[in-house]
C-alpha cells in the first residue's frame, strides 16, 4: 500500500474513532473498540456490489497508530476487536490534520 492511501486509511480510522477525539486526551483515545460484522442485510437491499465472507480470521499490529486489532468473520457475520495502547507522533500529526480540517468547517 502506497503511503498516500496509508495516510488515508489512517485518518479514516481516528475520525471513525469520533470527531471530538481530536481535542480530547490520550485516556480517550486508549482503550478497547469493538465493530459488529453483518453481511447479510445487502442481499435483501439489492446493492450494486456484494461482497460476502465465509471464514475470516485477521490479526493486525498497528504500530503507527498504536494499536492492535483483530477480525473474525464466519458466514458473514462477526466483529473486529480492537485496542488502542497509546497515542503515537503519528496519530497526534493526523489529529493536527483533522484539527485544521474541522477549523476550516466552522
């Protein structure tokens, strides 16, 4: 993965973490998320592109962001697990980044 598109999914992650994060503590940016997994609904909506999986089971080392999260999926259902042990120099630059995003909304 190119670093642009790093970057990207990066500052996906801190704004899914929640907009206000970006004045808040490290306290609130550690700790443990959880995301529930549901593939099933698309069949019924009809959507352009459906995307289905069996079996999942995903560990990732996020050092950049600092954290670790894991992923299982089976039968399209599941969840991904994750926490965050600490706030990096590179989660602070893009926190900066989302900052003067948001200035600029207001």
């Amino acid at each position: 993965m190119g670093q642009d598109a790093q970057s990207m999914n990066q500052l996906v992650l801190v704004a899914k973490l929640g907009k206000n994060m970006t004045n808040s503590s490290e306290e609130k940016y550690c700790g443990w998320f959880i995301d529930w997994i549901e593939q099933w609904s698309q069949f019924i909506r009809h959507d352009n592109w459906n995307t289905f999986v069996f079996i999942q089971i995903e560990f990732e080392d996020d050092r950049c962001m600092g954290g670790v999260e894991t992923t299982i999926i089976l039968l399209g259902l599941g969840f991904r697990l994750r926490w965050n042990y600490k706030e990096t120099d590179r989660l602070k630059e893009i926190k900066g980044y989302m900052a003067d995003i948001l200035e600029r909304d207001d």
